[in-house]
C-alpha cells in the first residue's frame, strides 16, 4: 500500500534529474533574456527535480537534435523541457526535432497542455508542441512565453512522478 500511495503523491521525495532547453534566435543573440528556461527550473525544483543542464540555442533543427541527444543519451537526463519553437513561424521547429530523435510518442500530456491553456486563450490550439521518448527520458516541448510555460507545467505537474515511475518500469 505504500508504494501506491507513494506512486500517486506528487510530494514524493525521490530526485529526478532534468534539462531545459531554450530554443530563441533572440535568446541565444543575447538580444532577450530567457525567462521560461528559469521558470522551468523554478517550478520544477519544487516536485523535487535537479536541474542538471541548462543550454539556450537558436532555431536550428540540427542543433536542437544534438542537444537532446545530449540530454537523453550521455547526461541520461530523466526529462527535458524545451521553451520556444513551437509556433507557426518559419523558423518554428522544436517539434520536428524532437520527432526526430524520439522513439515513442507521448500524446497525452501535449494534449492535456493545449487544453488547458484552450481555457485561458483559444491561441493554444496553435501551439504545435508534443511530449516523446528517446530510451528512457521524456522530453517535453513548452510554448515560448513565461506565462505559457508557467499555466503548461501548471497542468502537468502532478504527471510527472507517475511518468518516471512507468519508465523506470515500477508499473502503472
């Protein structure tokens, strides 16, 4: 009984390690301060995660593959957050990226973001992002904004030590 409730308490004390990665032309110019990469690490400081990278590129498809492959691969990182690059414009292309290098999909939890941000601005539903594996970290894409990483992290929060229990292979 007490791994169950350990599995559905989302104040549990087991450390994850994480990795943000902000993809902003501007951001990585130093034109424009990142906010959503610290936000991220904020936030999920607070479900007990250890940020363990913590890199800002431009909108280049192949440099954000390199970097998640990075993350996945040699940091071994349990999940990665990118900030950025999940719009419409030209240079837009975390997703593709990211579904380059992943393995499994996981429609759900971009779902549950678009949803909820759908309850604050119809303008989610443009967001393009999606939530994957690569082996046996999960990699997350945010929107850009701070308050679009602030309300997704809101809605998926509590997801997250349950998502690292089921790929550590501790069961459903």
């Amino acid at each position: 009984m007490v791994s169950d409730q350990k599995k559905l308490n989302p104040e549990r004390k087991d450390e994850f390690k994480f990795a943000v990665l902000t993809i902003s032309d501007r951001c990585s110019r130093g034109e424009s301060q990142d906010e959503s990469g610290k936000i991220i690490i904020d936030v999920v400081n607070t479900i007990n995660g250890r940020n363990i990278k913590y890199d800002i590129v431009p909108d280049e498809m192949e440099l954000i593959k390199e970097k998640l492959i990075l993350y996945c691969d040699e940091l071994r990182a349990d999940i990665i957050f990118t900030t950025g690059g999940t719009g419409l414009g030209p240079r837009d292309v975390t997703p593709e990226a990211t579904i380059g290098i992943a393995n499994k999909m996981i429609p759900g939890i971009s779902e549950i973001i678009r949803l909820e941000g759908m309850k604050k601005t119809r303008n989610a539903a443009l967001s393009r992002g999606l939530s994957a594996m690569r082996g046996r970290s999960i990699i997350i894409n945010l929107p850009g904004s701070p308050k679009g990483v602030r309300e997704s992290l809101s809605a998926i929060l509590d997801l997250i030590p349950h998502a690292l229990d089921m790929v550590r292979g501790e069961g459903h």
